[in-house]
C-alpha cells in the first residue's frame, strides 16, 4: 500500500478526485490509518 495522503481534508479531495488508490495515515504519516477514515476508504478493497 501507498501512503497518498496524510490528512482528512487531502483524502477527501483525492476521493473526490476518484483516486482508488489512495490510502489515508494520520498527519506523521507512520501511524495506521484511523478506523474512520478506513471505512470511508472501504479498507476491504484492500
């Protein structure tokens, strides 16, 4: 997986933008993602 974005408003636009491959981290970008941010990204895809 790719670290594409690293805060709420950037997932956002990159979903917006219909980007599927973004994957969200918090802002230092080396913790896991937060868990509501994976059910907005629809973790099982992955």
């Amino acid at each position: 997986m790719k670290v594409k974005v690293a805060t709420l408003d950037a997932f956002i636009d990159c979903k917006d933008g219909g980007n599927s491959a973004c994957v969200v981290f918090n802002a230092d970008a080396l913790t896991p993602p937060s868990p509501h941010l994976i059910s907005y990204l629809n973790w099982e895809q992955w």
